[in-house]
C-alpha cells in the first residue's frame, strides 16, 4: 500500500496575498489558544505556524518569537475592547449588571460575580504570563487587574453616554497607556 502524499500548497499564482496586519492576526489568534492550553515555554514557532495554516518563515517574518507574539495578544485584546461594534456589547453589559440590583433572592447577583471574577482571572492571567515570560515586569498584577478592568468599564460607560465625547481610539489609547505605565516593557 502506497503512502499518502501530503497535501501541496496552492501555486504561488493562486494563493491569496493578505495585508501585513491580517496575516499578524491570524498568526497571533492561532497562537493565543496553543499558550493557553499548553504554556508558553511548549509552544514553538513550527506549532504557532502549524496552527495558523502558514509557514514558519511567515510567523518569523511578522514575530521574532512567540513571546512578541503573546504581546501582540495584548494589544488586540485591547482592540476588541473598543469598536463601533462592541458599544452594543458594553450596553448588554450594563444592563446586566443592572438586572443584578432587581433580584430579591441574589441567584443572578451571585452568578454575576462568577462571571466578573472570570474576566478578572483573565486579565490578570494574561499580564502575569506576560510578566513570567519576561515580555513585562510589575511590581502588583492583582492591583494592575483592578485599575484595567476599571478602567475599562469607566470609559465603556463614558463611551456609551458620550459625556464628555470619547472615541474608540482614545479608549484603546487609554487602555494602552495604562498598561505601558503598569507593565513596563522588559529589554
């Protein structure tokens, strides 16, 4: 029995050519679940690639590691927070929490905190990982957790109300700023 041929790759006359920062996104939406699931120090570049459908030569023109490639996380992370699309999200949110105050026996309000001490444990998750692998250097993550998700919930609200005026790209400024400042980049 004769073995099965891999599979080629499209001629180079058919493949698709995507913009620079679509092909980053890929290579990093791809490589974000291979760390959750296995830990930084298991995933290496041929992994990220894999995943990402690309060749390594891809992943290692856009990253010089998989550590930049879990900052880079970071930054849509943030991205994600603030779209044109997410304001009826941050919406939903806060009327969520509202409904939490209408409930006389508590169930909801209880099951709200669960999901809010998630989101928690995955910003601080996230910055910590980023810490242990040497990417940032914090002297207080549980703090960091609190001001970010704080943070983030005061200029989602500020967003919504437009009061004063803030636009998705301050609120991603912001964000950003906060992190520079309480995440200090390693060299």
């Amino acid at each position: 029995m004769k073995a099965a041929r891999p599979p080629r790759r499209a001629a180079a006359a058919d493949r698709t050519r995507r913009p620079t920062e679509v092909r980053r996104r890929l290579i990093v939406e791809a490589a974000v679940p291979l760390i959750a699931e296995r830990g930084y120090a298991s995933v290496g570049v041929r992994d990220v690639a894999a995943a990402a459908g690309v060749s390594v030569g891809t992943v290692t023109y856009h990253f010089g590691s998989v550590q930049e490639i879990l900052s880079e996380a970071l930054r849509l992370l943030l991205g994600a927070l603030f779209t044109e699309d997410t304001d009826r999200y941050w919406r939903m949110w806060f009327d969520y929490w509202n409904a939490g105050d209408q409930d006389p026996d508590q169930v909801f309000a209880r099951g709200q905190a669960e999901r809010y001490e998630g989101w928690d444990t995955q910003i601080h998750e996230l910055a910590e990982r980023g810490v242990a692998e040497g990417e940032f250097s914090s002297d207080d993550l549980d703090g960091f957790t609190v001001r970010f998700a704080a943070l983030a919930a005061a200029l989602a609200l500020q967003r919504l109300r437009q009061a004063p005026p803030l636009s998705t790209e301050d609120a991603r400024r912001h964000l950003n700023r906060l992190i520079e400042t309480e995440l200090r980049r390693r060299s």
